[in-house]
C-alpha cells in the first residue's frame, strides 16, 4: 500500500486548511487504495477568524492541534516525517498554507517558509518522489522551489500568478477540472477553490491529482 504524506495547516479555510479539498485528498487517497498519512507543523496558528463573519479574534491556536480536527486524531509533526516514510507528498489549500506553512499572504515574493515544510517538500523533490499541491499552495511550492524553475498552476489569479513568476516559477493556466504536471519535478498542482465555485467542481481536479500522485509515486 502506497504512504502518501497530506500536510495540513490548521482547520478551515481562512485561517486554515480549506476542509473540503482536505478531505475530497483523503477520501480519494482511501479510494485509490493508498494509506493518508497526515501532518502538520506544531506552531502557533498566525490568527484566528471567525469563519461565521470573516472577522480575527482574539484566540490562539495551534495548526497540529487544529489539523488533528480533520485527521480525527491520527497525525505526526511534520518535522518528524522524513522523505523515506512516504511515498509521494500533497498539500491541500485554504490561507493556512499562505499564513501557517509560510508567511506568503503577507510577503509574497518574500515570504518565509516554515523550516520543516521547506525541508519535507525539498526532501520529496530530491528524492524523485512527487509533490502534490491545491489551491493556493502552489504559490508556496514555487518559493521552496525557486531554484528549480517548478511549472503550477494556481488557475488564473493574475496578481498571485505574477508573484510566482517573479520568484522563478512558470504558470500555467489551468481550469478547475484540470491537473498540471511538472514532469522534471514531479509536481502535480490543481487550482481547486482558487477557481471554484462549488464542492463537486473542485473535486474533478482533486481526484485527478491524487490519482497521478498515486501513479508517480
């Protein structure tokens, strides 16, 4: 049975992972025959929102606490996953991965990524074994990668596809039900709520891109 990594960023989708493409990658993983194995850093979350009125609070939170919500318990700290665990790699998108996994929401082309992520999506890459990203975490894939000239797809942003290209990355548009694969790196990426608009929309593309992952790995 193949060991396929799913790295969450908290839970929900403006401080978090965006939970349906969490869970359409698990459910398609369990389909597919492959074993999730789920984790995420053991940091404090950047803020917290209140999904009913979209406003921050005042809470603390903490992403592997919060992750743990979607993987109903069973997950590892990232930094204690290595490439030789698994077998291929996929990041589900929502803020967190913007916010959480790196500060790109706020940096951009400058961001900071979370040293334990760089270190897990570099490892994977390294290692020949691929990368899955949804949604906005291509955007976070291109930084890690930006020596490697990595071709996503986040599908047709302009402001977030300029920030990728001026980081070294090559865009390629997609539509929601449509997979780009970066053969020389092994990466599979899917815009997914990047584009929407709907939960049986963005689970064309997942389902694609957790099948091709399955295929490389």
């Amino acid at each position: 049975m193949k060991k396929i990594g799913v790295l969450l960023s908290g839970c929900g989708v403006y401080d978090g992972v965006e939970i349906h493409e969490a869970v359409i990658t698990l459910l398609a993983l369990d389909r597919n025959g492959a074993e999730a194995v789920c984790m995420a850093p053991d940091i404090e979350q950047h803020h917290v929102v209140n999904h009913l009125n979209g406003e921050p609070s005042d809470e603390k939170r903490n992403v592997l606490v919060e992750s743990a919500r979607i993987a109903r318990g069973n997950i590892t700290d990232v930094k204690a996953v290595n490439a030789a665990d698994i077998d291929g790699l996929i990041i589900p998108g929502g803020f967190g991965a913007a916010k959480n996994l790196s500060n790109f929401a706020l940096k951009g082309k400058d961001a900071d990524i979370n040293p334990d992520v760089a270190k897990i999506v570099r490892d994977m890459v390294d290692a020949q074994k691929p990368v899955g990203a949804i949604c906005i975490s291509p955007a976070v894939l291109s930084k890690i990668l930006e020596d490697k000239s990595p071709e996503v797809t986040i599908g047709n942003d302009f402001g977030t596809i300029e920030t990728i290209e001026s980081i070294g990355g090559i865009h390629v548009a997609c539509t929601v039900d449509q997979i780009h694969i970066d053969r020389d790196n092994k990466l599979i990426t899917t815009p997914a709520y990047m584009l929407g608009p709907g939960i049986k929309d963005v689970a064309s593309g997942i389902e694609q891109l957790v099948e091709e992952v399955l295929r490389q790995a």
